[in-house]
C-alpha cells in the first residue's frame, strides 16, 4: 500500500493501492453521526464492506445516494444532500464518506464544504479518472448551465483512500476515460521530477488495459503522486503551478459544454492534450515530434484524438468563459520552460490547433 502526504494545513494521507479502502474506519475516526454519498450502481459493487466498516466504528450511518452522470453535479442535488444531512441531523463534528467517481466526489465535497459551513469529508474514489485526479486536492464544484465547474469550494478531504480493486467493475469506456487524466501526466511528466508515468506506460501499457492490479497500483500511485506535489506546493492556485494540472482542460471543458457532455470528461481531455500539443507547435513551443508524442500517447490507450462537428465559434466563446482565463483566451502550453499559460494565441495557430482535433476553424 502506498501512502502519499499532502502537504497542507492540516495535512492528509492518499492511501492508494489493493485494499485500501479498509482504512476508512480509521480515516472516518470517532463520529456521532456519518453520511456516505453514492451512486446506487457504486452502492452495490462496493458500498457493503465501506457501511460496514464505518458502523463498526460506532457510528449511526446515514446513506444519501445522488444521481449518474454529469447533471447530478447541480447546486439541486447540493440541496438535496444538505436537506437531507439536516433532517438526518448531521452536526459539524460529524463526517461525509463520497464513494464514487468525481461526480460524487465533486458533489458530496462542495456539499460538504459549505454544510455548516465545513464538515470533514473522506474521498473513496473508485474510478480511475478519480484516483488519479478528482479526489486530491480539494477542489470541489458543481456545474451551472453556463459551464462546469462554475460554483466551488476548495474543501481538502480528510483522507483519500483510492482502492485499485474497485476499478475491476468499471465500465470499459469510464475506465478508458480515466486514462485521459493519465495521459495528462504522462505529457505533463518531464524534467528532473518526473514519477516516469509514461515510462510505466510504454513497459506496461498492455496490463494497464488489461487492469492488472499490481499495474494499476503503480500507475495510480505516480500518478497521484503527482497530483499531491503540485497541490501541497500550491493549494489555492495562486502560484500558476496548481493551474498545470489544467493541461489539456481549456478545450477540454468547451468540447463538454458545447456537445452537451456527449464526451466524457477523460475523453474529452484526450483530445484536449492533442489540442494542447498541436497548439504549442504551431506556436514554436515544442517540436512536431513532441506534438506527435500527445496523440500516438492518446491513440495508445484507446482514447479520441479528434472531436469533429462542434463548431470552433462556439468552443471559444465557451473558452472565453473559463475560469483560468484573464478576459481572453488562456492555455496551459508545454515550451521551454516547462507547462506554462500561454494568453491569446494568434489565431492562425489556434486554426492549425482546431484542424489538429478534426475541427473546422
Ligand atoms: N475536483 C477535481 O479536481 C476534478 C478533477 C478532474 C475531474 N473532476 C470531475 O470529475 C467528474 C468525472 O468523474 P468520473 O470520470 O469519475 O465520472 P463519474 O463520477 O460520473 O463516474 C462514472 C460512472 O461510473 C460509475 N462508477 C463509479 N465507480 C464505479 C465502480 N468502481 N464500478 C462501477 N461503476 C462505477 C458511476 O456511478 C458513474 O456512472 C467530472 O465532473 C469532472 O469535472 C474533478
């Protein structure tokens, strides 16, 4: 089992690895009162051991299930929870569990962030997208109609405790779609630092797919372990450095909103990395190879690399919105500095960008 700290105040472990999820008696502690956020689907496959484990603490256990998919992430099912902690009378000393992908993750966090205005919450990811990514750091959000992602908190969890063995019952395209974030990695990865995610890729690609545990073990931990250096050295991101983990995300959130979320949010960052890399040639900030690099890497783990039929006018307009941009355009780019924000890009290598990823400027 691999423990990772993150490094805030107060800090916390990511626990990652075949089991995991039995240290969530000791992650939870002594609570009067504790409610899991779920998914009925995440509930069956999953849900047994984690409610028994938390009631052997002596805890009176409270489930509050949410919705599938992308719309369950709303400020309506935010109310929902909440009311529903209030009736169960839940007090701030007690606990949220969120066991699930980033759906739940998100959604139970941001509830939990603001409910008395703050209750501990434990992430139980248990999807890939979710181990590697969602579940570390504490950004928490649900989505409005205008955009993703849009009314957030930063609510850092209490513990993280990524169970590999939960990924054995995800569906074949959520799995694939969590290997969108790692591909992020494995293309953010370079320099004195690197965790070698894209050296596990080229040895093990084969096991990874095949969802070997020892594999996956491995690959969630460099992953996170990623993810929990960038976030304890910027937390709030304030520095720039935490808004790298955004690489790939700016098209990424615009291919989302605009096609009504028809692409998961891993695939969608897919295509965003090929986006990304076809960008920051066009604009001489790295080598064609190296763009080359970000779609055999995407085309490798089975993901999209084009994203035709969505208009390039609407894409921007929703790129102007996001949430990392200073009024304009702004993009997480590879250049000889490392990844770094790249404002309004001129519009011939935003075309070259578009056409990269199928889409007509
Ligand atoms: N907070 C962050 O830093 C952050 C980072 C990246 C992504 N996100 C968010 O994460 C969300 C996407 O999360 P996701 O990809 O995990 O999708 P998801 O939460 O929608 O889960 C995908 C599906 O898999 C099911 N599922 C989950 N675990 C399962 C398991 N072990 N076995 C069987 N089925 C299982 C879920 O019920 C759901 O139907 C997006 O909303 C995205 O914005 C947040």
């Amino acid at each position: 089992m691999e423990r990772l700290t993150v490094a805030v105040p107060p800090a916390y472990d990511v626990v990652v690895g075949v089991g995991a999820l039995g240290a969530v008696a000791d992650a939870v502690g002594a609570r009067r009162t504790v409610a899991v956020v779920s998914q009925p689907g995440v509930l069956a496959a999953h849900g047994d051991p984690v409610l028994a484990a938390v009631a052997a603490t002596g805890a009176r256990v409270v489930v509050t299930p949410i919705a599938d998919g992308e719309d369950a992430k709303s400020l309506a099912t935010v109310e929902a929870l909440t009311r529903e902690w209030a009736a169960a009378g839940l007090l701030r000393g007690d606990a949220v569990v969120a066991l699930g992908g980033g759906v739940v993750g998100d959604t139970a966090g941001f509830a939990a962030a603001v409910y008395h205005r703050g209750v501990p919450v434990v992430q139980c990811p248990t999807t890939l997208l979710a181990q590697v990514d969602a579940a570390i750091g504490g950004k928490t959000a649900v989505n409005l109609p205008e955009g993703k992602n849009l009314v957030g908190a930063f609510h850092q969890p209490v513990a993280v405790l990524a169970d590999v063995a939960t990924l054995a019952t995800l569906p074949e395209r959520e799995f694939r779609a969590g290997l969108g974030e790692v591909a992020k990695y494995a293309l953010m990865d370079v320099g004195p630092d690197s965790t070698a995610v894209a050296a596990l890729l080229d040895a093990r690609c084969d096991a990874v797919l095949a969802r070997d545990p020892a594999a996956l073990a491995d690959l969630v931990a460099r992953c996170a372990a990623i993810k929990v250096r960038v976030v304890s050295d910027d937390p709030e991101e304030r520095t720039g450095l935490r808004a790298t983990l955004n690489y790939g995300h700016t098209l990424a959130h615009a291919l989302e909103t605009v096609g009504h979320h028809d692409l998961h949010h891993g695939e969608a960052v897919a295509v965003g990395l090929v986006f990304a890399g076809a960008l920051a040639a066009a604009l001489g900030r790295i080598p064609d190879p190296a763009a080359a690099h970000h779609r055999d890497l995407v085309a490798a783990l089975g993901l999209p690399t084009v994203a035709p039929g969505l208009p390039a006018a609407d894409l921007l307009a929703v790129m102007h919105r996001d949430k990392k941009a200073h009024g304009g355009l702004t993009f997480v780019l590879r250049g000889p500095d490392g990844l770094t924000a790249v404002d309004d890009p001129p519009a011939p290598a935003l075309d070259a960008a578009f056409a990269a990823v199928g889409i007509d400027a």
